[in-house]
C-alpha cells in the first residue's frame, strides 16, 4: 500500500466500535419522547453526520428546535454514561496507531463527533495521546460530506492534500476525504458496502495492519 506523511481518521466505525451504545441511546431516546424506536440499519447509515442532522433524519425535521436540543442532551449524557461498557477499539488499531507513530507520520482524527465525547472516548481507549491533531463537530461550519473538515486537518498539520490518506466508514467519509483531494481508505469493518455509491474509496482494507504495508 501506498505510504504517507499523514493518516487522517474517521472515529466512529472506524477506530472504535460504538454502534451499539449508540443505537441503545437512541432507543431510550425515542422511549422517553414516546416515539417508534428508530430503525437499527438507519442508525448506522446516518452514523458519521454530526449529531443535530443524523437526529433530524431519525425522528423527523417538522419538530420545533426545543424537541431537538431535548434530543440531543438526552442522547450526549446517555452516550457518555455507556461508554465504559459499549464501547471498544477495534482489533489491531493501538497497536496500528502506535506503529505508524514509530515510523514518524502523523495522526489526525477527523469527525462529526463532539470533541468532549471524542476525548472522553479516545482517552479511556488509550490512544488520544497517539494524535497530533482532532477535528470535531465545533471546528466547521460545514460537516461531512463536505471537504472542510479534511481541509482544517491538513492546515493544522501543515500538510498537502497528496501527503495524507483519509481512513473512515462510510460513504461521507470517502466523499469528503475526495472532495478535500486526498487518497480515501475505507474499512470493511464498518459494515458498509460501497458497490453503489457515486463517489467509490481508493481502497478497502479488512485488517488494520493493512495501513502498515510498506512502511
């Protein structure tokens, strides 16, 4: 595999497993606002939107913006409350990650998540301390699929577009990864499949160790 300067990283479905603390958050949201549980495959398809707009495309965009902040309060504190047992790293990403460092690139994490939840997660995973940069959801104006995320990355590591790889999940990882003109990675552990989106991924790799080839 082609080699870098700098690894740009989707967080959810990407380094960490959270789909079921998050799909459980949204069930007792919807059983507290005495709504239809929404629907386990949407869940994971609007992963990686941030928070306000994967909440419009779950439970409706006709509420007022008082049932929205209510949502999202919910959901944040019951997020945070799960984490410790919902939540796990991926097979072979700290080992991964601390190999990449070794060989001197870079590591950014570029996400829709908030950046409390993001640390929050990262540190009691263990590898915050492995990035140099993170984007979250209140550094950009404009999210995912959008390039501006990707772009700030590359800013704050002071890097081109052709030095850096951008690894995620799903398909708004790739269409702003490509937007931004880097080389975009996708993961087949997320689960999704990208035979027919319009934008396709540079490459799918099924191991992480995979990003470590020709280093």
């Amino acid at each position: 595999m082609k080699t870098y300067d700098g690894y740009l990283f989707d967080a959810d479905g990407t380094l960490f497993d959270s789909r079921e603390l998050i799909t459980q958050a949204y069930y007792v949201v919807a059983e507290w606002m005495r709504l239809p549980p929404p629907d386990r495959e949407k869940i994971a398809a609007t992963t990686g939107l941030t928070m306000p707009d994967q909440v419009r495309l779950l439970f409706g965009r006709d509420r007022d913006d008082m049932f929205y902040r209510n949502v999202e309060a919910l959901y944040s504190s019951l997020v945070m409350a799960g984490a410790e047992s919902r939540l796990s790293l991926f097979p072979g990403v700290k080992d991964g990650l601390r190999r990449l460092r070794e060989h001197g690139v870079r590591l950014a994490v570029v996400t829709s998540r908030r950046r409390q939840s993001l640390e929050y997660f990262l540190g009691s995973l263990g590898v915050l301390e492995l990035f140099d940069v993170i984007v979250t959801a209140e550094d950009t104006v404009k999210h995912k699929p959008g390039p501006e995320p990707v772009l700030l990355a590359l800013e704050q590591l002071s890097m081109k577009p052709e030095q850096c790889v951008y690894v995620g999940d799903a398909v708004f990882d790739v269409e702003c990864g490509s937007a931004a003109g880097v080389d975009t990675v996708l993961v087949s552990w997320g689960g999704m499949d990208p035979s027919g989106w319009t934008v396709q991924p540079g490459r799918v790799i099924d191991r992480f160790d995979e990003l470590l080839d020709g280093q």
